[in-house]
C-alpha cells in the first residue's frame, strides 16, 4: 500500500529488509547493557525522514511482505508534534532538484495534505532508515560502547556538514 495523506491516521507498516533494520535498531544491542539504539519504533521513523532529507537519499518501500513491524495509529497521535514537524522539515527541504523555494513553501504551509508530499515523505524516512541501519548496526559493533561510537561519528557527519553555520553545536561529543 503506497503512504497517502492518512499516513498519520492508521497504522504504518515496514516490511521486508526496513522491518528486519527497524527491530534492529529497537533491539537490544547488547546483553549487558540492556540498551537499544531506539526506544520505539516511532523514534526511529521520526529521526529516519530526517536524516534521509538530509542526506537526500529516498528509497521505495520493500514489496516483500514477509516480514513486518508496524508502528500503531495511537502513537502518530501521541506523537503528533515531532511527526508534524519531521513532516514540514520533509516537505520544506526535499525535492530542491523537483521544487523551486517557492513551490517547496507553497506544498508545506498552503497545501500539506497531498499524497504526493506523504509519498515523498515515506521516500526519505525509508531512505534515511537505511542511512542510520548501515552507519549504526556494523558487524564491529559488539559492546554498548561500540555502538555509541558509530553514533558520535555519524552525527558528526552533520556537524561536519553544516556550511550556513547556523547550526554549531562545540566541539564535544554529542553523547
């Protein structure tokens, strides 16, 4: 079933190689801690759509129904503020090769609710799901520690990144 403007209504569905990333990284990543990389599946389709956007990265949805996570319709609700938000970040900076500034303005504040701009959404989450599964979950990472150090070094990759310099988070480690 392709996302259409009711994405937010019901329940969403990854199947195939996104369910098998999505349990992974909402999985224990190790015994000892006890930790996962992402408390709910939720979480992870927020931070997905946004670092698919970023990275301008958007993938199809798997055919493969053999295998699936869902998020439930309750949490889009209880979730609303960070999923409407990661949805006009979507929008608004997606599709810069498509949408002129104007046109991106106009399909986030004038005319939100279009299966196209859901479509597209889904597109990046999936895309960014991907790029969060391929930089966190290496064979290599074994320990809580290791898994934290691929996460540093990823979201140092935005820090990096940034040339408007706006956004200027130190120098620190991000955990």
């Amino acid at each position: 079933m392709a996302a259409d403007k009711n994405m937010f209504l019901k329940n969403y569905y990854f199947y195939g190689r996104h369910a098998d990333m999505v349990n992974a990284l909402v999985g224990k990543i190790d015994e000892d801690s006890g930790a996962s990389v992402f408390n709910l599946v939720i979480e992870v389709f927020v931070m997905s759509a946004i670092v698919g956007v970023m990275h301008n990265h958007k993938v199809k949805p798997d055919s493969d129904k053999s295998r699936d996570k869902n998020i439930m319709a309750e949490q889009f609700n209880s979730h609303s503020h960070d999923v409407r938000l990661a949805f006009k970040f979507v929008t608004l900076l997606g599709n810069k090769d498509k949408y002129d500034e104007k046109a991106r303005l106009n399909r986030t504040f004038r005319n939100p609710e279009t299966d196209d701009n859901y479509k597209e959404f889904e597109e990046y989450m999936l895309g960014g799901l991907e790029d969060i599964y391929n930089k966190l979950m290496v064979d290599s990472n074994i320990r809580y520690e290791d898994y934290l150090t691929s996460a540093n070094q990823f979201l140092n990759e935005f820090k990096a990144n940034d040339t408007d310099g706006e956004v200027n988070p130190g120098t620190d480690d991000f955990f």
